[in-house]
C-alpha cells in the first residue's frame, strides 16, 4: 500500500482499474520493471464486471480481433508462469451453439466465418440433444459443436495477475476513488480521494468508467457503451447432472445456458445500454430469461436461487481500444472489453504492455494477425 502521510508519491505508471484488465497489464509492466501503482475504487478488485463474467473460453466468439487475441491467450491459460495459482485456470466445458429451422442459414453463416481458425463441426438436431439431453425435440434443428471451449477459474486468473504484480513490486490502492486528473510539467497529478499521486503515465483501465476517466484527463471520448447482461442460477432437473454438458447459446445470442457447480447458470444474453454503474438484474429481463430457457429446454423453472448483471462495455466495433489517447500526452486506452474481456485478457495485458513501452507487439501475438492499428482508437469515428 502507498504511504498516505508522505506528499504525492510519484510513479511511472498508474493505472486506473483493478479488473481484470488493469490487474493483467499492471502485473506485465510491473515484471518489465516499471513503478507501478493500481487504482481501484472499490474495497476489492474484481467488484464490478470481472467477478460477475459466465467465464468462458472460447476463440470463435466476438469478431475478429478478440479471436485472435484469445488464440494468443490459450497458451498462457495452459500453461501459466510457475506459482501463477494454484489451480488450472482451464476446465473442460464445450460449447453447442443451437439453432432452431428458421436460424439455420445463420448457423451456416456462422461456421463458415469461424470454421477456418476454429475446431468447430456443425451437427445435427439428434446429435445436438445427445451432448445437451434437455433440449426439446420440437425446437432444435441443428448445431455447431466447439468441444475445445473451456470454462475459465476467473477468480484464480485476477488474482494470479495481482500476485504477481505485488510480486514484482507495485503498489495496490484500493477504495481509491479517482476524482480528479491534471497534467503538468511534472506529469499526472491523480487526485485519489484525499490524497495526490503523481504518474508520468496514466493507464485507464475503468472498465464501464473509461470515458469518464477519459474526459477528466481531456482525453477522448471513445464512444463506449455500456451494456447490461443478466445471469440466473436456477436449480438442475432432479435426477439430472449438469456437469458434462455443454454451454448450449442461441445462434442469434438470445439466450445461454452453462452448468455451473451442480447448478445451471442462464442468461437472456441481454444488451441494455445503461449507464456506469453497480448494475443490478431487472425482473423483466429474469422473467425473459426464463421464458426462452423454458421454450428451448425441458425444465420448469421452480425458483431463482441467485441472479446478477453486469455491464459488458463496447465500443462501436466491438473491439478493444488499446492506445494512447491522440490529444492526451501519455493517457493510455485500455478499455472496451465488452463481453470477452476475460477470455483475451492474457494477450491484450501483454499487447498493451508492449504498446505502453513503444515496444513491437509480441510476435507470437502478431502472428495471430493483431496489429496496433486495430486496438487504435484512430479507428473509430468518434470525437478523440
Ligand atoms: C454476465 C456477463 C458474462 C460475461 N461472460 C464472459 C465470458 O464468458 N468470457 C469473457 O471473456 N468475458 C465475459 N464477460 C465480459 C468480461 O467480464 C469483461 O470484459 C471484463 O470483466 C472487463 O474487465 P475490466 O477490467 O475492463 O472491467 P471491470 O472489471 O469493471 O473493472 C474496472 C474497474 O475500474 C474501477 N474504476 C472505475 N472508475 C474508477 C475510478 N474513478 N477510480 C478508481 N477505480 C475506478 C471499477 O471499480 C472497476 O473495478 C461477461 C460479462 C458479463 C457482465
């Protein structure tokens, strides 16, 4: 923890944001060997979007830069560095992307854009109900089975990063809310509550928050959206086991299903633009939840044991930015994640590094086909 009694402590970098995003990159610039401090305003990292994820793996999912990066993720997650956690941060799940008659075209469509990098199959209606047993007769058509989609122990892959950035010696401020941000001959003046820090170089990592961390620094806007999406955990069918099933998810992204710890976890794959928040579940998207996991699957919905949102926050692409800001002198961009900011989060921590350093990107990364103008906000037609 940062000395609250001495007069503005001074850093390389700070970075605002402890989920997943500003834990990965402060743990890969901190074992660059840069001074580093992580800002977070909650009492613990991982509050708003990290710890509320359905932590999936997968690198058919979002377009085309988060498919590379999460590529280039895959063999961090498998074979993490030496004392990352102590658990491995992969578990077989699968997933079964399902398609009623009338979606098939889209599920053609849909293997044959990922089919090319991905270990993706398309299957049909019986051998879909043979890998998900609940799945009505009536409803399914067909699917494409991904059996190399893995869940993720999210909890183990935060706080691996932020291990191993306190290992490498940076500094952790939490309850730290950011509130003012000035630049100066001196570098960032970061007003963190009741206390001044100084940064030559801010990295905004705020998740949901980045544009409005943005404009205190004179810096952007990026166009970020944040999106709300609902989780429900609801009991198994009795006499079932959930645990080999697939993730099965609607074609058109109207709704998943995952097991999860006996239970299944289910989403009406909501998208609510809403504003930076401590997002909570609306009863009406529960209530659609239900309905459609009730319409696809032969389960009667008894009760809600747990439900939860959390904000997926896009840009207008859907891709990350990962720059620095082209009017803010050293304010660095790393935000809008949306909804695979957890899967590609190994890679874009590494890239971002890379890019805060003016270093190349790594070529293992590169090889995948990123490039830093794709993270650029440059672009997108927003107002930077
Ligand atoms: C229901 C749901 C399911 C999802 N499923 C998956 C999945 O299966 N796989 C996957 O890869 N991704 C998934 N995601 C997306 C993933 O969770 C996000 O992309 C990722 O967590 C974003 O991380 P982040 O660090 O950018 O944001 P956050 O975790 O929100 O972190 C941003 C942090 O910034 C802090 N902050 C903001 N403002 C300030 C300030 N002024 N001062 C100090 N600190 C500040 C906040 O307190 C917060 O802790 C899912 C998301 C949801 C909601």
């Amino acid at each position: 923890m940062i000395d609250v009694a001495s007069t503005q402590p001074h850093y390389e970098i700070a970075v605002i944001g402890a989920g997943i995003a500003g834990a990965s990159v402060a743990a890969e610039l901190a074992e660059a060997g840069r001074r580093v401090l992580l800002i977070e305003r909650e009492a613990q990292p991982g509050y708003h979007t990290t710890g509320r994820s359905a932590a999936l793996f997968t690198e058919t999912y979002g377009p085309p830069a988060i498919r590379a990066l999460s590529r280039a993720s895959a063999r961090f997650y498998e074979a993490p560095p030496e004392g990352f956690c102590a658990n491995p941060l992969l578990s077989a799940r699968g997933v079964l992307m399902l398609a009623r008659a009338d979606q098939m075209d889209a599920l053609h469509a849909l293997h044959t854009e990922v089919a090319p990098k991905g270990d993706v199959r398309l299957i049909d209606a019986n051998e879909a109900r043979s890998l998900a047993p609940l799945l009505r007769a009536d409803y399914v058509a067909g699917g494409m089975a991904e059996p190399g989609a893995r869940d993720i122990d999210v909890h183990g892959l935060h706080h691996g990063y932020l291990k191993a950035f306190r290992a490498a010696g940076g500094e952790t401020l939490t309850n730290g809310d950011v509130r003012a941000l000035a630049r100066s001959s001196a570098g960032w003046s970061i007003e963190v509550g009741r206390i001044t820090v100084l940064a030559d170089t801010i990295v905004n990592a705020a998740g949901a928050w980045a544009d409005e961390i943005g404009a205190l620094a004179g810096a952007g806007p990026i166009g970020l959206v944040p999106k709300r999406r609902t989780a429900v955990i609801v009991a198994a069918p009795p006499g079932t086991d959930p645990a080999p099933w697939p993730m099965v998810v609607d074609v058109d992204e109207q709704f998943y299903m995952k097991p999860d710890a006996g239970r299944l976890l289910i989403s009406p794959a909501d998208e609510t633009p809403s504003p930076p928040c401590d997002a909570q579940p609306d009863e009406y998207d529960v209530a659609v939840c239900v309905d459609r996991i009730e319409t696809a699957f032969d389960i009667q919905v008894r009760s809600i044991e747990n439900k939860w949102a959390g904000l997926r926050s896009f840009v207008a692409d859907k891709t990350p930015v990962a720059c620095y800001d082209p009017v803010a002198a050293d304010f660095f961009w790393l935000a809008g994640q949306g909804g695979y900011g957890i899967q590609s989060a190994p890679a874009l921590a590494r890239t971002a590094a890379a890019l805060i350093e003016g270093r190349p990107i790594p070529a293992d990364i590169a090889d995948q086909g990123i490039a830093a103008a794709d993270l650029a906000v440059t672009r997108l037609d927003v107002a930077a």
